[in-house]
C-alpha cells in the first residue's frame, strides 16, 4: 500500500505543500545571478553587433542604452525563471506586497536623513564631488542628445526596480535563509551593490555600500520590496532635481 500511495503522489495534479517549498540556497542563488548576468551580456553584445553589421554608422545614444537595457532585462528574466522553477509564488518570492504606512513613513525618513548627510558631506566637505559632475556632465549630454526622457526613465524606474529586484529580492531571500542570515546577506548584498558601482569614487562607493544598508534594513524590517523601491526612487529624483536644477542655472 505504501509504494501505491507514493505512486499515486508522484502522478497527483494537486498543487503542491507550499511549506515544502523552499527558495534557492546560497550556492544555487549565487549560480544563478552569475548565469543571468552571463546571458545578459551575450544579448547587450549580440545588440551592439547586430547594429554594426547593419553598417550604419555610430550607434546613437539610444541605441546604446537599448544595449545596455537588453542586460538588465535579461537578468531579470532569467532570475524570474529561476523563482518560478521553485514553484513558489513570484510575488511571495520577491517580496512584492504592500507596507504597513508606519514603514513607509520610516523609509521616507531615512532617505531624507540619508540625502542631508550627503548634501552636507559634499557642499561642506567635497566629499563625492567628483561623483556628482559626471552626473551634471550626464545629464548636459541627454539634454544635448534629445534622450533626457530616457535619462530621467532609466534613473527613476529602472534602477530602483530593477536594482531592488536583484539585491533586496533574489538575493535577499536565497541569502537570508541560508547559513548567512539576514545581517550577513545586508552585509553581502550591500557590499556587492557598492561594488556594481565601480565607475564611481572611493567615496561614491561607500555611500552606494550605505544606501545598501539601509534599504537591506528596510526589507527586513518592513518584509517588503516595495519599501527600498520607494526609497531608491525618492533618492534618485532628489538628487535628479538638484543636478537639474544646477545644468538650467549654468
């Protein structure tokens, strides 16, 4: 009777226990970003090839950053393949439900907290000056080019979105389950998210590790995804309306 019962298990159309279901681990989490962004470099070079085998010319501005949206879209669809091969819910997975209003309140705080030690540190210190001209120059070039929608696009949707997904969702979820723990994973994912940033300065980079704490924080404690989302776009707008405001006065 025993084998027949487990036969009759293996044929069953019912859904799964979801208390059997488990996320990636450590290892399997780490492969699979690794994997993703592999494929999403093959697609933002296969683009980039593609349009010189057109023989057209320069690629334009758009071009280039369809190429460089071809990577991130890549990653997130192959890391949103490898949550639903767990059969757990994407929206569980990730993360992707609603705060309570207190939580939203905090993430608003600290990110207001966060801008004015950073406006502090770079008008009274020139801490990350360096960091925030390449942004004026930027923003200049988009402008000059006619792609400043597509700037202020990339900058406010995809990169807190995109960037969240990544850090505080995939990662955060394989990871914290794991032998390293919720503030290892703050840790690792903060460190790994400064790192991405590699363009930046020395300074940049540890206020990019920062702002990794803190949101790492905020999905702990809120249980939420959308939480960082929200706070990574108020920060980006913050800081795209200074650097706006800066380019029109010049």
């Amino acid at each position: 009777m025993a084998s027949v019962n487990i036969l009759d298990d293996a044929v069953s159309n019912d859904p799964p226990n979801p208390s059997l279901l488990r996320p990636w681990g450590f290892w399997a989490t780490l492969a699979w970003l690794v994997g993703a962004c592999a494929i999403g470099a093959i697609a933002s070079v296969a683009l980039d090839a593609t349009w010189r085998e057109m023989k057209v010319g320069p690629a334009p501005l758009w071009v280039q950053d369809l190429s460089d949206r071809a990577f991130d879209f890549s990653v997130l669809i192959v890391l949103v393949a490898a949550v639903l091969i767990t059969r757990l819910p994407v929206r569980q997975y990730l993360a992707l439900v609603w705060p309570c209003k207190c939580d939203v309140l905090i993430g608003l705080a600290c990110v207001a907290a966060a801008f004015a030690a950073d406006e502090v540190g770079m008008h009274v210190f020139g801490l990350g000056i360096t960091d925030y001209q390449d942004w004026v120059w930027f923003y200049r070039a988009a402008l000059a080019n006619g792609t400043l929608p597509l700037f202020w696009f990339n900058l406010l949707i995809v990169g807190p979105v995109g960037e969240e997904i990544v850090f505080r969702g995939f990662l955060y979820q394989g990871w914290s389950q794991s032998r390293l723990g919720t503030i290892g994973t703050i840790l690792l994912t903060s460190v790994l998210f400064g790192l991405m940033h590699w363009t930046y300065s020395w300074i940049g980079i540890f206020s990019i590790f920062y702002f990794g704490l803190l949101v790492g924080w905020l999905r702990w404690r809120s249980g939420s995804l959308l939480v960082p989302m929200l706070v990574h776009f108020v920060c980006n707008l913050l800081f795209l309306i200074e650097v706006a405001i800066d380019v029109h006065r010049g």
